[in-house]
C-alpha cells in the first residue's frame, strides 16, 4: 500500500501565543500614542479665544441658513432628564476611546488586513483634523453664547474639560472636525466589512449614537460632525484595498516536523 504525506498543523505554542501578545500590545500602545498626541497638538491653537468665538458664530449662522435643526432643540430634552444627561455625558467621555482601541484590537487579532486600513484611515483623519484645527480655531457651543446652550458636563457629570481658560491639558476651542463622529465611523465601517448578516449594520448606530452625544452636550455642531464624516469618506475612498494577510507581520515561528502515515 502507498504512503501519504500528512502536514501536522502548526501548534499554538506558548512561544507564539506571548509573541502576538506583545504585538498586540505594541499595536494598543501604538494607537494610544497617536491619540495623546493629537491631544497635546490641539493646544497649539490655545490664545486664538476671540477667533474662535467669532467662527463658532459663524457657524451657527451658517447651519440656521441651511436649515440645520436647531443644535439646542436636540439638548432640551438632555437637560430636562438628568439620567439621560449622566448617559449623554458617560458616552462622550468614556466610549470614544475604548470603543476605537478594543476595535482595533480585535481587528488586529482576527483580521489582519482590515486592522491595517482602519490604522492608516485613523492616523490619515487624525493628521487632517489637526491640520483643520490649527487653521480654523473654532469654540463649540457650549462656549458660544449665541447658541444658548449648556456645558452639561459641568452641570451634571462626569466632566472631560474643566474651565477653558485654565485648561492646560487640551484645547477646547478646536471643535471642526468631530474626532470622536469620524472615529466612531471608521469603527463602525470597519466592522461591517468584516461581520456577516443583517445584524452586522447595527454597528452604525455607534457614530449615529456618538453624532446625537455630541451634538446633545454642546460639545459639537452639526457641521462638525459632516466635515468629520466627508473626511473620512475622502481618506477611505484613497487609501488602497486591504490586502490578504500577507500584509501583516510573517509568522516567523519554525515549522513543525511532517508526519509520515503509513
């Protein structure tokens, strides 16, 4: 009788299993990075207050030409709950993070080459926000008096800034584009693509959720959250394909020895 070679499947050692810990740690500490810079880079534009002010004008102006719904319609019915602003105000100071990182990770973990095109669109969108920051300082509306809206996170809690002229850890008048919609979109998209169902859409309902938090807390404008989305549409539309996972890092773990099977 003839003999057939048989390809033992390679065993997850110990060995492989800590080498892709540690990258993907280094990966989570790579994203974390790249946010705290884009963090510490918003206070360039710090000392530009009356500009700021004066562009948040404008573009509160300019949402009423278009007929944008009113950003302090959305916020009254927050500030007549306080559990439903405690929620508005948990969501944009602790979703906007972890959502992206655990994403990221899993993406990482699971599927490669979609982990490597939602990196590259993170960082692109990231660079093209600062750059729009730096040369539009804008306050959002809760600093602009002519909207008449409220800081609920002052009010009601939990907080992410404190008073603006005495935050030195970042610059809250840089509000055009939304990072936390165009973030929350990129995690969403990213999860469609890789899911399979019907169900795999209700990952929008993070960036429509996100849109309505930030818009609810006064940290954004409506147009804020479009130009957010048009970037990321334009950074997506241009960034290639995601390849197969020969784009990510090789296995460089020895082979296991062939078995023969009489």
């Amino acid at each position: 009788m003839g003999t057939t070679e048989l390809t033992a499947s390679r065993p997850v050692t110990p060995a492989r299993r800590t080498t892709s810990v540690r990258r993907a740690m280094r990966e989570l500490l790579l994203v974390t990075t790249l946010f705290l810079l884009y963090k510490a880079a918003r206070t360039v534009v710090a000392g530009r207050v009356s500009g700021a002010l004066a562009n948040g004008e404008s573009v509160w102006r300019l949402e009423r030409l278009l007929r944008l719904p009113d950003e302090a319609v959305v916020q009254h019915p927050v500030l007549a709950h306080t559990l439903l602003a405690h929620l508005a105000n948990g969501y944009y100071a602790y979703v906007h993070f972890p959502a992206t990182a655990l994403t990221l990770v899993w993406l990482y973990l699971r599927h490669p080459e979609r982990y490597l095109r939602t990196r590259r669109a993170l960082a692109v969108l990231t660079l093209a926000a600062l750059v729009v920051h730096v040369a539009v300082p804008l306050a959002p509306p809760r600093l602009t008096a002519l909207t008449a809206m409220v800081d609920t996170g002052s009010r009601y809690g939990p907080a992410v800034y404190g008073p603006p002229d005495t935050d030195v850890i970042s610059n809250q008048y840089a509000a055009m584009p939304s990072l936390h919609v165009g973030w929350a979109l990129a995690v969403a998209v990213a999860l469609v693509s890789v899911t399979r169902g019907r169900l795999r859409w209700l990952w929008l309902a993070h960036p429509l959720v996100t849109l309505f938090v930030v818009v609810a807390t006064g940290n954004h404008y409506w147009l804020d959250g479009v130009v957010a989305a048009l970037m990321f549409g334009v950074v997506h539309r241009v960034l290639p394909a995601p390849a197969h996972p020969a784009d990510a890092e090789p296995d460089i773990s020895p082979p296991a020895p062939r078995t023969r099977v009489r």
